[in-house]
C-alpha cells in the first residue's frame, strides 16, 4: 500500500523494475502534494490579522483541501491495483474483462484530474487572497496540479486506445 511507504522507499519501487506504481500512481501523489501545499497556505492565512478578511474562505478550502489529499492517496494505490486488474485481465484473453479493467483503469486518472482541476483552482485563489509569505507554495501547488492532471490524462488516453482497439474486433 503506498500510503504507507516512506517517500524513500515510494520513490524506490518507483525507480524498479515493476510496472507499479507508475505514472498514474505518481499522478495522483502529486495531486496529494498539490492539496496539502494549498492547505498549508490556507492554515498559514487563518488566524492572522491580515487575512481576517478570508479567513472563513480559507477554512473552507483547507477542508477541502484535506479531503482531497486523502482521495488522492486513495487514487494512488488505486491506480496502481487498477494496472494489475489490466494486466490480470489480457491474460485470461477474455474480452469482457480487458474491457471492464480498462473502464476502471480510465475511472481512476479520471477522478485525479478532476480532483487535480479543483485543488489547482483553489491554489490560483490561495495564492491571489492568502498570506503572500507563502505565495510561492501556493503556486507550486498550482503546478503541481496541472503535472497531476497532465500526467493522468496520459493514463487516460492510453486506455482509451486499448479499449477502442477491444471495440473493433
């Protein structure tokens, strides 16, 4: 389970010879790293006179900020028993299951770029209205959501191919 590796040992199985955890795995941590980099600068805004203003509006964010980053290391070890399910799939050969393995291989980075679109939007808000001492985590935030939509839109594209290809035989 990658929630419960050390980034160390994370990175390690990465850098393997294993097919997983791969893009979409990485996919989604960087969504996760985009949440909590956000979230850090909503607390960063609460309870400071200069932003008392936006202090309600960064409570809400970071809450949401918080459920996402925890969808989203749901997402990454998802992702990658997602992969498995696929490969387990084409070795049967069975047609039905290669097809419902990919339906779920795409569900996955499907649901890490909208939760990616929303933390990257929460981000551009955090850095524009949040405490400006931490303008740059905000918009490290901000790119690390777009590397995190970018990359599982890859996963996406792939396994529509695949399932496409399924669909003309």
């Amino acid at each position: 389970m990658i929630q419960k590796q050390t980034i160390k040992e994370f990175l390690e199985e990465v850098a393997s010879v294993h097919p997983t955890p791969g893009g979409g795995s990485v996919a989604a941590l960087s969504g996760a790293m985009a949440a909590a980099l956000t979230e850090m600068v909503c607390n960063l805004s609460i309870g400071k006179k200069n932003y008392l203003e936006v202090e309600r509006r960064m409570e809400i964010i970071a809450r949401h900020m918080r459920e996402a980053r925890l969808d989203l290391l749901d997402l990454a070890d998802a992702d990658s028993d997602a992969f498995e399910k696929v490969m387990e799939a084409y070795k049967t050969k069975d047609k039905t299951k290669i097809k419902a393995a990919l339906y779920w291989a795409i569900e996955i980075p499907e649901k890490v770029v909208d939760l990616a679109t929303e933390i990257q939007t929460a981000a551009i808000e955090v850095a524009k209205t949040g405490n400006k001492n931490a303008y740059s985590d905000a918009m490290s935030a901000e790119h690390l959501a777009n590397a995190a939509i970018e990359s599982a839109q890859e996963n996406i594209v792939i396994n529509t191919k695949a399932l496409a290809s399924l669909k003309g035989d």
